[in-house]
C-alpha cells in the first residue's frame, strides 16, 4: 500500500496531549480501536480513543474538563482544547474518550457486562474487544514527529498488536478475537458490526466467526430495535449497500432482523420489464448504485421500494404484482415503526415508495398532474430513486430524463403559484363553507396550472360558471 502522509488534526493533537499527560503521572496510554485500524487502512479517522491504565477516578482528577458518561464502564470523556487551536469557539472544542483497561464479566443481557473489573494489563484489555482489526494499539510518542503516522502496513513502530489484527488487516479478514460465539454472545450487535466492517472494508468473514454468527444470528432479536436500525442505516449510506445485504443473507442475519426483505429471495419478476431476475436481484443491483451519504430515507426507499411484491406475486396473462405499491407502503409503514424511525424520516421513506411508479406516466400527465408531482418534498430524491430503479432493470431512462428537465426548468412559481382566489374570496362571491370549497379551489388551481387562466378574475368568472349559486 502506498504511503501518504495525513495533515495533524485538532482530535489527534487532543489524544496526543492526554497520553503525554497520562504518561507523565506513570500511566500506560495509547491510541486504541478504530483510528488505528483506520490509519493503517490509509482511511481519515472520525476521532481519536485513548486506552489507559489509570481508573476513571484519576483521569477525572487529571483533567480539568471531563464527563463521566460512562465511567461505570471505565469510560470518560475528556474535554480539551490543543494549544495550537485555543481560539477554537466552545462548539469546537474536541472531546476524546478515554477508556480504562479492563476485563469484563457474564454479559448476561446480551449488550453490557455485569461487572467490570479494572487492569494494569493492556493485553487483557484488547483481548475483550470484537474484532482483530480493532483491538490495535499505537503509542503516538514513539512516532519520529508529533503529526500523524503515515497510513500504511510499513508503519510498525509504536504499534502494539496483541492479537493478530495487522495481519488479518493485510488479508482482509474480519476475525473475532477469541472464540466467535463468546464475543457474539456478549454483545449480540457485534453480528451486525461485523458484516458492516467487511462491507465497507471489502474483507471477507474468517469462516469460525461466519459459522458463529449463522448459529447465533436469532440472538440479534433481543438487541434493541434503534441499535439495530443504526447499523443497518450505516450499512445503507457508507457506500456498499449490496455487499452489506449480501453478506447478511449469506450469515443469516437478514432473516432476522429485515425477513420482509429476505421473503423477496426467489420470487420471479416479468421478464421483459426486469431481464436481471428476481426482485432480491433487482434491490441488490439498486443497493449497488447508492453513493456513500446518501440520506437515510432514500437508503431505506432504495431498500424497500419493492418490498410489497412477495405478497402481491401472481401468474395471469404474465407475472403481476397488482397493488404491490399500497401494500409496500403498509409493510414499510410496519418496519418504520418498528425500528422507531422519526416521523419526516418515515413520511420521506413512504412517500419515495408509494410514488415510485409514477415516473411511468409523467410524459401522459396533464400539466397540472405532472406540477402537482414536481411539488412532492425533496423531489430530487424521487428522481434518484426511479433512474437507480431504471438501471436496476431495463435500463431505460426516458421518463426519468423527462421528469429530470422539465424539473430543472420550471421556475418555482410555475410549480406552485399563489392562489388566484380562496376561501374568502368564496365566500364574498356568496358561497356558503362546505366541503365544496376543497373541489372548487381544486377546480381553479388545476385550471391556474394548466395555463388556462392567470388573474383573479377570470378564477372569479370560472366559478361563478362551473358552480352556480342555487
């Protein structure tokens, strides 16, 4: 792997003091987890952990700004601000965890362990950890200069590797450290983290700790549903959907956690309209175009757009699927709910389904229809999620390139103009309030979009003609 050198970092130069300060007290410190995995990877990391020797109690002594959020755990927070950034405004002040060394207990409810005991032995403390590729340490002053290592394998001074993790980071391996099935079962998420890891790492499962997560993979019932869902959205935004949902088929899991998404696997589409296959094979090769960051409910509507054919699947003159968008929004709905997704977070998933079909009469669509649907919110999401549709099965992308440029040159105002006339004005024309009032200002507003009239007074005299006062 070619070496780059990476710039210093105000999170770096955060983690770099507290070791130093750590050190200085005769502490044992070091860069742990997932920055240096990331480092070694060549990749930017998000922030910087400290594991040290000193118990929550001392590091809250040694430092003036701390957090004890998880200090039952052996983990502080410790806020801090680098000489060379002490102008930074208080919302950029970086904030590092520190992590004692410790040896956990029987985690008897699958997530936290019932006790923790604090060590002096680093090596203890890595080997209760989940992966090899993340049960490294670095200690950053043993680095010729103060600025970041450079990401690559070469690097070897200042890394301490108790379990094996530099090599199954040069193969491309996802371990669990120890036994599989005891990691798995401490912490039943750590399932789901490890197809996340080979996924956006493009590793492959070590075969023991793959045949643990397929024998444990029902155990992920009892992780909460917020948990799970957290790491199904990072699977779906971190730029290897397919290769995530892949992998969870392969182990299991998917049945389990998404078996709405499972039941797709076999079930046949038409196909002179989806030549590709089945709609499992239809929603991989869609997962495979979803860029990394892209939002969460196009993620979840790329997913689970076609998620009502299972249930809608029949044999007539051809395969149909008749009323698979309702009955996809429904099971949608259902899985929303479940996972506790926020209410915009869910109106934006079920909307990106139920009007996922429409793209096929937008070029049929009168004026006003085609304004009305320009009108639905985040529009550029609906027009994501049709081309990736379109490239997941025929390949054609008329309608879509149709929706696309009447899009992009209508101005705002022609999509939704100020009203012409309202309920007011109804009522001062001598119309009594009733539910007549929705289809008459319907009635304008369609006529408004059509460019049939354009002024208050023919709004007026439209009414006055089509709804005459009895």
């Amino acid at each position: 792997m070619k070496a780059a050198t990476m710039p210093t970092t105000p999170q770096f130069e955060a983690a770099l003091g507290i070791i130093a300060e750590l050190r200085a007290v005769g502490h044992e410190a070091y860069l742990a987890g997932g920055c240096v995995r990331d480092l070694l990877l060549g990749r930017a990391p998000h922030d910087y952990d400290v594991a040290t020797s000193a118990t929550p109690d001392r590091v809250l002594r040694l430092f003036p700004r701390t957090f004890a959020v998880g200090a039952h755990f052996g983990v502080v927070l410790v806020s801090c601000t680098p000489d060379a950034q002490e102008t930074l405004a208080p919302s950029q002040v970086v904030v590092t965890e520190v992590a004692t060394f410790r040896s956990d207990g029987v985690y008897s409810d699958g997530r936290h362990p019932d006790a923790v005991r604090y060590t002096t032995s680093a090596e203890e403390d890595v080997r209760r950890r989940d992966f090899t590729i993340n049960g490294l340490l670095l200690d950053p002053l043993r680095l010729p200069t103060s600025s970041l290592p450079e990401p690559s394998f070469a690097v070897r001074e200042g890394l301490i590797d108790h379990v094996g993790g530099i090599a199954d980071l040069e193969a491309g391996i996802v371990r669990a450290i120890g036994i599989a099935e005891q990691r798995f079962e401490e912490d039943h998420l750590r399932m789901l983290r490890a197809v996340r890891f080979a996924a956006r790492y493009g590793f492959a499962l070590e075969p023991k700790t793959a045949a643990a997560m397929r024998s444990l993979a029902a155990k992920t019932k009892a992780v909460s549903r917020e948990r799970v869902r957290d790491e199904l959205t990072r699977m779906l935004t971190e730029g290897q959907a397919r290769r995530a949902f892949e992998l969870l088929a392969q182990t299991g899991l998917l049945d389990e956690v998404l078996p709405e998404v499972a039941r797709m696997k076999g079930v046949e589409q038409p196909p002179q309209f989806h030549p590709e296959g089945d709609v499992w094979t239809h929603t991989l090769l869609l997962l495979d175009q979803l860029p990394a960051d892209c939002s969460l409910p196009l993620a979840w509507a790329a997913l689970l757009h076609d998620v009502g054919k299972p249930a809608t699947f029949r044999r007539a003159d051809r395969i149909r699927f008749d009323g698979h968008v309702e009955v996809g929004v429904a099971v949608a709905a259902e899985i929303c709910r479940r996972f506790r997704f926020s209410n915009d977070e869910t109106g934006q998933i079920l909307a990106l389904i139920e009007n996922h079909m429409r793209f096929a009469d937008a070029q049929r669509m009168k004026a006003s229809t085609l304004k009305r649907f320009f009108r639905l919110d985040r529009f550029d999401e609906h027009l994501a999620l049709h081309r990736m549709d379109c490239l997941a099965s025929s390949g054609h992308l008329e309608n879509w390139e149709f929706a696309r440029e009447r899009f992009a040159a209508m101005p705002a105002e022609a999509v939704r103009p100020q009203p012409l006339v309202t309920g007011r004005d109804l009522i001062a024309l001598g119309y009594k309030p009733g539910p007549a009032f929705k289809e008459m200002l319907h009635r304008v507003e369609d006529a408004q979009l059509e460019g049939q009239i354009n002024s208050p007074e023919a709004a007026r005299s439209l009414i006055r003609d089509r709804y005459p006062i009895m």
